[in-house]
C-alpha cells in the first residue's frame, strides 16, 4: 500500500486545469462552459472573493440549488485561501442559522428566496449575505484574476456539516488533500475518462455530491448538474445529454426502477454508483435487468474518512451484500472489541487510516477525540485514523460485509439524520413535552422517521398543527413519516424513556 509521501497531491483548485481547453466542462440549463471557460470563471470567481474576504482561512458559505455558483464555489473558494461550507439547499432556517454561527461564516451566497426566509437572529453580525446572481455579476465586474494556487495541501479547504445521532450537526474539516485523493481515487477506481458524462443529481453539499464534479473533472470530463423533481427527469437527461455516469441512493434507484427505459437511453450509462445505503439483492437484480451493460459499483462511506470501500461490479451479482475492499489511498482495518485486528467472519469495527481521513470537527475537541483516534499499530500508514462505530465482518476472501451501527442515526433516503434535531424541533413547538425520533426500516426510504411523542397538556388542536409546525421548521427529509401520540412514555428501569421498547414495538 503505497505511503502518504508517494501520492501526488494539488491544491482543489488545480482540478479547473485538468480537461483540454475546448473540451466541454460544465453543462449548465443555458449553456456550456469549455474547460478554457472553467479555468476562467474559477479565476474571476476568486479574484472577486479574495477582494471582498481578504481574510485567509474565513468561511464563506454557499446556499442554493446547483447551479453555475455553486458548481464553482469549491474551487474558486480554495484558489482564493478561503474555506468552502457548502449548505444543504433544503434545510431551513433553523439548521443554517446554527452552520452560520458555528462556522463563522463571513459571506453567505444563495438564491434570493431562501435568503428570505432568513430571520434577523438567523444573520451572525459581520457575515455579508448576498444573492448568487449579484455575485456573479460582481465578480464578472471586478474583472479580477487569481492564478492557480500554490496552497499548502494541508490547509483547510472547506467544512462539510453533518448530522450525528446526538447533538447539532457538526462540520467535518476536510483538507485540500482530502479532497484531491478523493477525486483522484474515485475517478481511478471508475475508471472515468475524458468522454465520460456526469449526470450529478445528488446534493453538492454531500461529500460524494461535490466528488461527482471533482473526480469527473480529474478525468477532464462533463458534468452536467440536476435538480430533478420527479424521477423521469434524471431518464429525460441521460437521453438529451449523452450521461454515461449516474450516482444515486437506494430511494432514487428504486423510482428509477418502477419506470418504463427506452432501450438505447438505458445502453448509454456506462456505470451506476450507489451509496448513501445498501442495495438489496432484489434491487441489484433489477438495476442488471435494466441496465445490462452498466458497471454497477456499491459503494460505502462516512463522511469523516470521504469513502472506504467499494465492490468491484464483477462481483455484484455473487456477492450483492457486501461493501467490497478498501479503495485506493485508504486502508480499513477491522478491530475486534479487544482492540486487536479481527480474524476472518468476527464482528469488529471498521476502522479507516490513510489520507482520506479528514482533520476532525470544526471546533468541537470533545467529538473529534471521540472519532478521530491514532491508528491501529497494525496499520500500515499510522497517524490518525476514523473509529467509525460501524460493524463489520470481513470473510476469507477480504470482502467486507456491513453488520450494523453502534449508534442512533437515523439514514433516510441517502441523508445522516440525528434523532435528537427532530425531537427538539418537535418540542419546541410548544405542542409536547416529550419525543422520540427513530428509524423504521422502509422498502422506499431505507429507513423512515417515526415520531412518538406526548402532547403538552391543555393544549388544544396539538394533533392538527404539529405537523405543519414540523414543516416548517425541518428540512423535508426530516420529516416524520408518521407521528405516534401517547398518553405516557414507556419507562426503562434506569428511568429514560425506553427508546429500544419504542423501536421493538414500531418495528414489529
């Protein structure tokens, strides 16, 4: 396994050099930049930042739907020594007001709709909000160019926020090198060229959401970004735009599944990459019906550590449940509870060392001991590793295969969701006193959110307006599916409220 000190290694930014120049880069709804016009857009995008946050190392965030600003802000952000947080375009005010302040941001663009519905606490003091639009015509008046930067790889390039079974969600601190080897990795083990086009339909503000641009334009290829509000929509584009690459999550693939593919759209997709949860053998075996000709690659990640592992799609319709070997540049050790490297078919946790792991939570010591930990002295590159509180087996042959999570996260169509964000919403709408979140498995979602909770007494009309409050509190993807109401809460002997009891009932 070749060492730290062997990889080649640029700044993010370098990835806006990689395509030749009259080669299509970006495809966007009006038009196409060439990668001479990624270069160039880059440039001027962070010559304008540079001037308005001179600070280096100052958080800028991003909120919007995918669009040219936000397929740029990665690599223009770390030309300019800034760090990118990137926000989900579908939280609410709420959860941007708390990536905000624990970020520091000190400029926020985004669409002038979700600006809006910011309220004046939302708004940290010294955080400039602008609209994208009036960024973008700004930094095309300013005229003014960085070159390709010359950053220590080390250096932060930006905060990724994600949801933990307790708690606020917290922001992953990922490097330049991080970010590199990971475009560098995925497009290696995909085996992305230069003619190879990248529908990106997943969140930008997901780790493999930004990977779909950065390991696509590590090969020089196209990607060309969708918000697509019904299935048929990502099937419309793979026809008008060539796609050869598609990445989605299980919910997604099923939809894409219940639909009816023309033949020669379906032959153009050359791979399939899946994660954000695991195929089930019945879904593999409609996605090969489908798509015969496709690569069909599983994956598994963590966003502390980017990706992990992945099955070679050789294997895909023998071995359908496992996670497959490390990919290039990690190395996953399996650690049995005596904290020695678990034998062939024991239970242990996977542990990731190399240079993917990232450098721990924005400012958050107490997390990041709790994750982020020396490595095994088994391993092969040392330094700091991801304890990722995951089970896992790995058989005779080296395959890995998912057991289950330590912890209460809940993962609902490809999202990482706490419990604890949803019951705080649910009773700060002053409609109960008490609530549960939990995760039942779901055929669509993985697993959906079901909420038992207890209503506030005297409270007339609770049953009606806590779901609307939720929706306007939570994100969509945090909404409950269904919410229990009871009259008391199951008590364990310690006396908590008895969350398993809860799980064992609504899972029955």
């Amino acid at each position: 396994m070749p060492k730290q000190t062997e990889i080649t290694i640029r700044p993010l930014d370098h990835l806006a050099e990689r395509g030749d120049d009259d080669a299509a880069a970006l495809v966007l709804r009006s038009s196409t930049l060439s990668y001479k016009d990624l270069r160039s857009r880059v440039s001027q995008l962070a010559g304008w930042l540079n001037a308005i946050v001179p600070e280096r190392g100052a958080r800028v965030a991003s909120w919007a739907a995918k669009s040219e600003m936000t397929c740029l802000m990665p690599l223009a952000t770390a030309r300019a020594g800034l760090v990118h947080v990137p926000i989900n375009p579908l939280l609410k005010h709420a959860q941007v007001r708390h990536i905000l302040a624990d970020s520091g941001a000190r400029l926020l663009i985004g669409t002038p709709a979700r600006l809006d519905s910011l309220m004046e606490g939302d708004k940290p003091e010294g955080c400039l909000i602008l609209a994208e639009a009036d960024a973008l015509e700004q930094a095309g008046v300013a005229g003014r160019d960085l070159p390709p930067s010359s950053a220590d790889t080390d250096e932060l390039a930006a905060i990724l926020y994600t949801s933990g079974s307790t708690g606020r969600p917290k922001g992953v601190m990922l490097s330049h090198a991080n970010m590199w080897l990971g475009a560098q990795s995925v497009a290696t083990y995909l085996g992305l060229v230069a003619n190879d086009r990248t529908l990106a339909v997943l969140p930008l503000s997901f780790d493999y959401g930004q990977n779909q641009l950065h390991s696509t334009w590590h090969a020089g290829g196209c990607v060309v970004p969708l918000d697509y509000l019904m299935a048929r929509d990502v099937v419309k584009a793979i026809e008008e735009h060539g796609i050869t690459t598609l990445a989605a999550v299980p919910p997604l693939w099923v939809q894409l599944t219940e639909l009816d593919w023309p033949q020669e759209t379906a032959a153009r997709l050359r791979r399939l990459t899946n994660s954000g949860g695991a195929l089930t053998p019945d879904l593999v075996g409609k996605l090969r019906g489908i798509f015969p000709h496709a690569r069909l690659f599983a994956m598994y990640g963590l966003t502390e550590a980017f990706r992990s592992t992945f099955l070679d799609p050789s294997l895909v319709d023998s071995k359908p449940t496992s996670i497959g070997l490390a990919i290039p540049h990690a190395e996953i050790l399996v650690v049995n509870d005596a904290g020695e490297i678990a034998e062939d078919n024991q239970e242990g946790e996977l542990v990731h060392c190399g240079p993917l792991v990232a450098q721990g939570y924005w400012q958050d010591e107490t997390r990041t001991a709790e994750r982020f930990k020396p490595a095994p002295a088994a391993s092969e590159y040392g330094g700091m590793s991801v304890w990722s509180g995951d089970r896992v087996r790995r058989d005779c042959d080296g395959l890995l295969y998912f057991v289950g999570r330590r912890d209460a996260m809940i993962k609902s169509a490809g999202n990482r969701i706490s419990p604890q964000e949803v019951e705080e919403a649910a009773i700060a709408t002053g409609f109960v006193v008490e609530a549960v979140a939990l995760g039942v498995p779901d055929d669509r979602l993985g697993h959906a959110i079901h909420l038992v909770v207890r209503a506030a007494p005297g409270i007339i009309g609770a049953m009606e307006e806590l779901p609307r409050k939720l929706k306007q509190e939570l994100p969509n993807f945090m909404q409950p599916k269904m919410i229990h109401w009871r009259e008391a809460m199951p008590v364990s002997p310690n006396g908590k409220i008895d969350r398993n009891g809860l799980q064992q009932e609504l899972a029955a």
